[in-house]
C-alpha cells in the first residue's frame, strides 16, 4: 500500500527534473554568485544573458517578456560543465503565445552557439508558468529571486542508485540504436578495405569494383537514416510521457509524474551516453542530399570514435 510513498514526498518537494549527474559542491560559480545561504545570478552573466535577448532578429523578445527564467538543473549542485541553461520568456499580459515564434526562438539560439563559459544557453518562448515551478531550480532574472530551488542534493547522491529501475528499458531504447552504430563500423571498414585494395589495382580493374564502392556508399547512407530514426523515437517516448504542470497534478496523478521522470532520465542518459550528438553530426552531414560522398567517410569515422 506504500509503494508510491516516496515518489509522492518527492512530487511534494517539486524533486521533477530528473537529474542524472553526481553533484557538485556548489552551484556553477561561473554562472552564480553565493549570497548569504544562497545565491544570485552574477551581473555579467545577467548583462549577457538581457544582451542576447535583444539581438533575436525578428522581435525584442524582452519587450515581450513578463518575467525571464533560467530553468533546469543549472539551478542545482547536480549540473555539469557543458550543462545547457534553459531560459525561458514568460509573455505579457496580452501577447499571444505563437507556436512558431517558440521553434524560431529555440533554433535560433542553438544555432548561434551563445556560451556563459561552457555552457550554451537554450532560449524558450514559456506558455505554462506554472511548469516552471516543478523544476528543481527556477530563477526569474529581473527580480533576482528563486521561484523554486536553489537545490543542493548531498556529496554522496547517487543517480545510478536512484534510477536503478530504468536500465532494463534503456537496454532495449538503445538495442536498434547499438545494431545500428555496428554495421555503421563495419561497413566504413569494409569501405576502406575495398579503396586500399583497389589503389593496388590498374584502372580497368578499378573499373570492376566501382559499383562495389557505390553499394557501400548507400549502406553507410542507410546506416545513418536509420539512426536517426532510432533518435525519432526516443523523442517521441519522451514527448509522450508529458510533464505534470502543476505540483497538484503530479500528486494527483502518480503514475504520470512517475512516468515522465523516469522517461526523462532515460533521455538523459541516452544523451549521457553521445547517442544524440553522434546522431545529430551524422544527420548534418548528409542534410544536404541525403548522400555520403568518398571524402566524407572519414568524418563518419571520425565522428564514431565516442561510439565504438
């Protein structure tokens, strides 16, 4: 009858943001300044952060802005030095949330690269205030004040123990995945092979293994499309584990917050583990048309080394 007994006692605490690294000793200094038993953004990176806000090229998304949030684990002792500071624009009264303003906003700022020492900063058009509170760290910027958090978990916290329970479905999220990165190995092996055999070859012999080069250029091809594939689906997974908005929610329903923090750790080790950034520099360099070309397998190599 006590089995969700623990996870309701974190859903009180607002304990949501499923933070799988092992902690610091502190906040990132670089990013806080300690005041008294607490902390407060430090005035450069404010300065910083206002400065970007005001460059996005189609609106002055502060002079839309209710209030301006860091969000996530950058609030927390659990952050790590390449750790993205979500920051996220509450609207004014009167201005309507817009859906593609959100997705412009967001890419804009992925891509170009605004860091605060290491840390790249992810800027989100917010239309649910009160999902921010759920977070384990929630700072509004102008007023200086902490809506949640700041949350400092013990020296000896470890994540492995507390998400023990999501291993086994990690093992199968990643299966088609691991399958996947293998014969992507395999064949740029088999790749080079087939070159070095035929630098050794006159040109009519060449001629002969031709089509054999271009048959495992379009496996190297394919390999690649069904990554990122795999990668659809863990987004998927995760967009469908939707977050409770509000504490009352998550208490409410168990088995919902349960399931989005679990999920969302999944997530979180799957990124842990360099799937999604492998994935995503191979996507990009076949964006264009879909193709390998000869000079671009040794970046697909290149970019296996964090996998194999």
């Amino acid at each position: 009858m006590f089995e969700n007994f623990d996870w309701q006692i974190k859903t009180q605490h607002v304990l949501m943001e499923s933070s799988v690294d092992f902690p610091s000793k502190t906040l990132d200094l670089d990013v806080w300044e300690p005041q008294g038993e607490s902390y407060v953004l430090r005035s450069d990176v404010k300065a910083l952060l206002l400065d970007q806000l005001e460059k996005y090229p189609d609106q002055d998304l502060i002079s839309i802005a209710k209030s301006i949030r860091l969000v996530g684990s950058i609030g927390t002792n659990q952050y790590t030095p390449t750790s993205d500071i979500d920051v996220h624009v509450m609207l004014k009264d009167g201005v309507t949330f817009n859906e593609d303003l959100q997705k412009d906003v967001l890419a804009w700022s992925k891509e170009n690269e605004i860091l605060v020492g290491k840390h790249p900063l992810e800027i989100y058009i917010q239309d649910n205030a009160a999902q921010d509170f759920m977070s384990d760290g929630c700072y509004d910027v102008n007023a200086g004040v902490w809506c949640a958090g700041p949350t400092i978990v013990a020296d000896d916290h470890d994540p492995y123990s507390e998400f023990a329970g999501i291993f086994d479905d990690l093992k199968v999220s990643v299966s088609g995945a691991d399958a996947a990165f293998g014969e992507l190995h395999r064949d740029t092996l088999d790749y080079k092979a087939v070159v070095d055999a035929m630098g050794r070859m006159d040109a009519d012999q060449r001629k002969k293994f031709k089509g054999r080069l271009d048959s495992k250029l379009q496996e190297l091809e394919d390999d690649i499309k069904q990554l990122y594939s795999e990668k659809d689906v863990w987004v998927a997974k995760r967009r469908d584990a939707s977050k409770p908005t509000t504490p009352e929610e998550a208490l409410n329903d168990v088995g919902k917050a349960k399931k989005w923090h679990d999920t969302n750790a999944e997530f979180k080790f799957i990124d842990r583990y360099n799937y999604l950034r492998v994935i995503n520099d191979l996507q990009e360099l076949i964006k264009d048309d879909g193709a390998i070309t000869d000079d671009e397998v040794d970046q697909v190599r290149d970019l296996m080394k964090d996998m194999i």
